[in-house]
C-alpha cells in the first residue's frame, strides 16, 4: 500500500529508488587505482613499465579493432603486456642493481621518515607519469576519430573469417569454405588461376561440398583432372560431351535430351517450361525494337509445345525436330501448322491450336515481316546444324537425378564452339535447373565457367533472387565485370547484389579495378605529429582502401574476397598441384605435358 502511494505521490517506484542507490561499477576507474597503488608501492618505473605495455597493447590489438584508447575494460591480451612491461622494468632495475649496487644499500637502508619520503615521491611521480599517459590518451582518442572522419574501410581480421574456417562447403580460396545457400561470382582475368586455384580444387574436395554439380567444362581440362575422384567419392560421373574432346581422357559421353524436362503432359508447368526453353534458343535482343526475335521466340514456342504434346517416339521427341520443322516449305509446311490447329491434346491442346493460328496471321502479315521473323529462327536454331550435336540429344541422362546430391556432370565443348553453340549450353543449363527446381532435395551446385558464352538468362536472374531456396548455388565466373554489365545491362549490379559471395582476382581492366577498388570503400589517411612522450596532434584525408592500381597489382597473387556482410579480405591464391592433401586425386592435364599426376 505504501508502495502504491509513493508511485502516486512521487511518481517513482521501488525499483527507481534502488536504481538511485545502486552502485555500478565501471572498469577504468577500478584499473587506475590500481595502477596508482602500483606506483606507490612498486615505483612509478613499474607503472611506467605497466603504462608501456599498454601502449604496445593498444596498438597491437585495440587500435585495428576500433576500441578506444581507455582503461578498461582490457583485453586479456593487453593486461598481459601491462605484466610484461611492469616486469620488464624489474629487470632494468636489476640490470642497474649490477651496475650501480650502492643506490640499492641507500634505498634498503632507509628508516621510516626516510620510507615515507620515498612513498611520497613515488606518488608525486606517479602522477607525473599519469599525466603524460592522459595526454597521450587524449591524442590516441583524436587520432581514433580522425581515422573514421572520411571512411572506416578496412580489410576482414583473421577472427571475423575463423567462421569459413570450420565448417564443409564450397572452397573458396586459402582456408576458407562457404557452406551457406548463397550464390558465387568470381571475376579473374585470362590466365589467372581460376581453374587451378578454385575450380579444380573444389572437384577434388578441397572444401569438402556434398552435392552434385554441374560443371561447364571448356576444353574438357576439368574432367580429365578431377572425374577419378568424382567417381572415387561415389559420384554419378556423367560427362556430356558432343564432340568427343579429350575422350582417352575422360571415357565415354551420354546422350542428354533437354525437351525430357517437358516429357510430363498434364504437368501445370509445361507451357512456362517450353517457353523458357524458347527463351534459351531465340534470346531477346539487346535494345529497344525486339519485334521479330520476339515473334520468331513465338514461333519456336508453339512448334516446340506441339511437339511435346503430340509425337510419342522418343527418338523422334528432340530438338532435331524443331530443326527440321523449322526448315519446311510448302506443302510440307502447311500440313505442319494444319496439324498444329487440329491438336488434340487434352491439357494444352488449345494453347497448340492457338499458337498455330498465331503463325497463319504472321504469314499473312506480308512475306517481308514474315520472311525476316522466320529468318531469326532459322539462324537460332542453326547451332542444331552439327551431326555431332544431333546425335548427343537423344534420350540419356536424367536431370531429375542431380537432386540426389550424389552426381556431377561435365558439360565439355571446345573452346572454339563457345560462341557458335552457346545456345546448345543455354538449353543444358536451364533444363537442369526447372529439373532440380521441380523436385529439389540436396545440394546442387552450377559452376558455370565462361559464363559470358551464356549471354542474358532470365533464368539466372531468377535463380539468383529465389533458387537458393531450393538447394541450388549458381557460381557464374568471369573474365571482367564489363562482360557482366554487357549481358545483364541495368541489372548488372543487383546480379553483383543477389551473391553471398564475391571472388576478384588476376584484375586487368580499368572498369572492373575501379568498380572493385569503390566496393571495398574509402578509408581516411591520418597524418600524425608526435614528440617523445605525447602526440600533437592529428590530421585526415579521404583516400580509397586501395587504388585500382594497387588493387591491379595485388591481385595477381592474392584474390579480394566478400562474403556476406563481412569487409572484403585478402586472401592468397592457392594452386590444387601445391596442396599436399590433394596429391594422388588428381590425373594429369593434357594440355600440359609436364604436368604430374
């Protein structure tokens, strides 16, 4: 009841009042004491010493983690120096007992009037030396603001990255694994070690990922090294490889069909399926008037939904057939779209029916508008012209399968084919991921080397904002950043955004040094002035990190390196041939005949 009344009259509560008399303890003022008790009773040399280590500690380790130059609470780092330095100046006074003894007999000899002089004096210097110490507390704390008045950028420290150090995932260069379910860029220039530094060491489970993969493998280099240890690990090695690359190397290649993703009729997907793998063959243009790749995407929509819903043969249900379709004349052609507008399909018979009468009204828009859309369709699908190619589409490899997180495709295609049958990639890539994304269960990883050869995917954009959800990473890896700004135009940087990951090395060009050079931030240059026991004073200017230049420099042996939130590190580059761990999992590179096993 009183209680009550004192809440009333006073509008405060016990636990206000308890609050007011509640001693609370601060960690400074307690240190200080006890360094002024150290001065008196051990000589203001040993709180100098203790004062020193301080100021060695603080540098050290305080001042690169942004805590202020006060005395307490300390590390347990710094106390330590304090106890070094204070026992180090006992050894100088031992040192100066050997040189000089008779000072010591003085002091020994004292009597009590005598002691409480030398207490006395102890205490005077002792706050002396304070004094000097505050001062340089006072220029430490003002040095410490200046650091932070243009910019605080500064490289990761070696515990922010001790997380990456202790769990099983992706490797991605020195010690470090990522295990989260984000995406990976990596921007390296010709010749810079992305194979022998990232991918390679991944394949030969460096960071010890479980999952599939899907590798796009140029020159097939990647499968002739790592696909031993794939299948050594109990992986479902499948290598797709059209043109027999390498084939001594790496065995035998399987078929693999990318219309078996559509081999579901009454699937609710099926038309957004057919129309992304339309997407993959007839890309839309760069620009502003997309009015024939469009209708011509239109075309290869309708064609590629009919042939799904109305030919059994599984020989016969591929791309090699939109191929020839496509090239039909006549009668021929005719009796294709009549067949079109009579599709009885039960699902998707209307939209076949409807797409059939699409094409009539094209063709008789004018033979010049209808000549120049087909003409965007023919040269699309002409990738289809290798007999090399025809062959490798029939019925082979499931996609569904990746989701059991146990397999791992090469997908091999010569170095010189990357731009001619870009398409035929496109259509590989895709059709995995609506296949894992259907039924997602482990984890499935897209090392997509040479990503530019892919040119624009809504795909990939989509599966950077949402498919990470679903056990899928994407890691696409370049050659620059204005390869990435090329393809995906104002989106460029949200494609840099929606990545946990960020790997730039091997930097060459102007664009991609200054854009990386303004990730990692600005920094402030502190010009300090100091006499021997304080300093004086301090000044700042605003200055990157590091400069493209610098940053050009030194990423020819270190890789700058963002995950997540964390500050962009420095990391050295580490070949998979210079890991005594990996020795015996790797084959020999072909293309390098000196190359060891």
């Amino acid at each position: 009841m009183s209680t009550q009344k004192t809440k009333d009259w006073f509008d405060i509560s016990q636990q206000d009042i308890a609050k007011l008399f509640r001693t609370e303890t601060e960690d400074e003022p307690i240190n200080k004491i006890a360094l002024y008790v150290i001065g008196i009773f051990f000589t203001p040399i040993t709180l100098i010493g203790a004062l020193i280590g301080y100021v060695r500690g603080y540098k050290k380790f305080m001042d690169p983690i942004d805590m202020p130059p006060k005395l307490g609470p300390l590390l347990p780092i710094v106390r330590v120096a304090m106890i070094i330095g204070a026992a180090l100046i006992w050894v100088a006074l031992f040192a100066l007992y050997l040189i000089l003894p008779w000072v010591w007999v003085d002091v020994l000899g004292m009597n009590n009037k005598t002691l409480i002089y030398f207490l006395f004096g102890n205490f005077i210097f002792s706050v002396v030396a304070f004094i000097f110490f505050k001062k340089w507390q006072i220029g430490a704390a003002s040095v410490a603001l200046e650091k932070d008045k243009f910019g605080s950028a500064r490289f990761a420290r070696p515990d922010e990255l001790a997380e990456f150090q202790k769990q099983n995932g992706l490797y991605i260069g020195g010690a470090n694994t990522f295990s989260g379910m984000g995406h990976l860029l990596t921007v390296a220039g010709t010749r810079g070690g992305k194979g022998r530094g990232l991918i390679i060491p991944n394949l030969l489970g460096m960071g010890n990922y479980s999952g599939s993969w899907v590798v796009i493998d140029p020159k097939a280099e990647n499968a002739a090294i790592t696909a031993r240890y794939q299948r050594e690990r109990g992986q479902n090695v499948v290598v797709l490889n059209p043109w027999g690359l390498l084939q001594e190397n790496i065995g035998d290649a399987q078929n693999y069909n990318p219309l078996d993703i559509l081999s579901d009729r009454t699937s609710i997907h099926l038309i957004d399926d057919v129309a992304v793998i339309a997407e993959m063959i007839v890309p839309a243009e760069s620009g502003g008037n997309n009015f024939f790749s469009d209708n011509a995407r239109s075309i290869v929509t309708g064609l590629l939904l009919h042939l799904v819903t109305s030919i059994e043969d599984t020989k016969e249900r591929t791309l090699t057939t939109l191929w020839k379709w496509l090239r039909y004349t006549g009668d021929d052609w005719n009796k294709l779209i009549a067949d079109m507008r009579t599709n009885d399909d039960e699902a998707n018979g209307l939209a076949v029916r409807m797409a059939g009468s699409e094409i009539m009204k094209l063709m008789e828009a004018g033979e010049r508008t209808y000549g120049s859309i087909m003409a965007v369709a023919l040269q699309s699908t002409s990738f289809l012209n290798s007999p090399a190619l025809q062959q490798s589409l029939s019925h082979g490899f499931d996609p569904a399968t990746l989701a059991d997180g146990t397999t791992t495709v090469y997908v091999v295609i010569p170095a010189d084919k990357l731009q001619s049958h870009s398409r035929w990639l496109r259509l590989v890539v895709t059709s995995m991921m609506r296949a894992v994304i259907r039924k997602p269960q482990n984890r499935v990883t897209f090392l997509l080397d040479e990503f530019a050869a892919l040119g624009y995917m809504s795909e990939i954009e989509i599966a950077l904002s949402t498919y990470a959800g679903y056990n899928v990473t994407v890691w696409a890896i370049l050659q620059t950043l204005t390869q990435l700004a090329n393809m995906y135009a104002k989106n460029w940087e949200t494609f840099i955004a929606n990545t946990a990951v960020k790997q730039y090395f091997s930097i060459n060009d102007n664009f991609s040094a200054n854009y990386i050079s303004a990730a990692i931030g600005m920094t402030s240059h502190v010009i300090v002035t100091k006499t021997w026991f304080r300093i004086v004073g301090a000044q700042s200017n605003s200055r990157p990190l590091i400069t493209p230049d610098e940053l050009r420099r030194e990423s020819g042996t270190n890789m700058f390196v963002f995950i997540n939130d964390k500050p962009a590190a420095i990391i050295p580059k580490i070949f998979y041939d210079q890991v005594d761990g990996l020795r015996g999992r790797y084959d020999g590179n072909p293309y390098i005949k000196s190359c060891p096993a």
